[in-house]
C-alpha cells in the first residue's frame, strides 16, 4: 500500500471508488466490455446486498459511489468484481486491472449528491458526449426517468420498493 494511503472501511459512510484498467489503456471501450461489467456489477451487488448509489462505466476507468456491504469489506467487494469481470474480459492480456483503487469517504447529502453530479458529468468533461443522458453507461438514466437498468441503483425509487427490515422495539 502506497505511503500515508488511509481507507476508512466500516466508517458507516459511502465509498467513492475510482479504479482503472491496466496502465489506463480503453479495455472498456467496446459497448459488448461494458455491458459484461454492467452484469457482473449487478450479480456482485446482489450477492453481497451493497447499493450503488451512481456509476460510470469511461473507456479507461470506473468511477462508483456504494455504501459498505454488510458482510464484507469494500476491498473485498472490489476484489470480487475485478476478478470475475477480469476472467471474462481479460483476454490474451496479462492483466486487465490496475491493483490499486482510490476511495474517499462521502458523508452528508451535499457531499453525496456533488460526488453523484461528478460521476455522471465525467462522459461530458471527457467529450465523449454533449450532456450525460446521451451517455448510457452510468447510473444518469435511471435518476433522470427513474427507470431501473441492469444495475440497480440505490434511490428513493429503489428504497420504496425493497422489503422493509424487521424493527427491533427498543426496550
């Protein structure tokens, strides 16, 4: 781990996570890459009942906002994606992932919706599009029409329609 890198796992707050393909080259590029990642993102969400909050998915790198899983570490979470989208896209490559990821804290709903506006303006910024909703691989669509994609993203749509938790009456 690089010199005075500090993560803050089981801190009860978001995960700004950004993590790029090997030496940062565009192994994402294809449409058919993303809609691999897109998949296994959601199987490994599923999995370990983590919620994403906002993704995009640039030709190069990763940009996620997700809360801690309840059983498992983020790292652990983040290790389990690369992983299998790695054994499926990685091809003739002798790796398909950078090992290192940045995360950063997010606490507060400034803070959570600034990192969101960053995450689906980053397609933009990068000229790949003119305005985020001509971009569909990030999570812009779903807050813009509150339609659900293959990734299911954690809004005020999505807590409505989960099961509520059983309270515990305090004593």
């Amino acid at each position: 781990m690089p010199y005075g890198l500090k993560r803050f796992q089981k801190a009860e707050a978001l995960h700004f996570i950004t993590f790029s393909c090997f030496h940062r080259l565009p192994f994402l590029e294809m449409p058919e890459c993303k809609e691999t990642f897109e998949a296994v993102l959601e199987q490994t969400r599923a999995r370990h009942q983590a919620r994403v909050y906002a993704y995009v998915l640039m030709p190069e790198h990763i940009h996620l906002l997700i809360n801690e899983p309840p059983l498992i570490l983020v790292a652990q979470f983040l290790k389990a994606l690369k992983q299998i989208t790695s054994r499926k896209l990685r091809g003739d490559r002798p790796q398909f992932w950078q090992e290192r990821y940045f995360d950063s804290n997010i606490r507060g709903e400034s803070a959570r919706s600034e990192v969101i506006r960053y995450i689906h303006r980053n397609p933009v910024k990068r000229g790949l599009v003119a305005s985020p909703e001509q971009y569909q691989w990030s999570s812009f669509n779903h807050y813009a029409t509150g339609i659900r994609g293959v990734v299911e993203i954690e809004s005020g749509g999505t807590a409505r329609t989960r099961s509520p938790l059983i309270a515990i009456k305090p004593r």
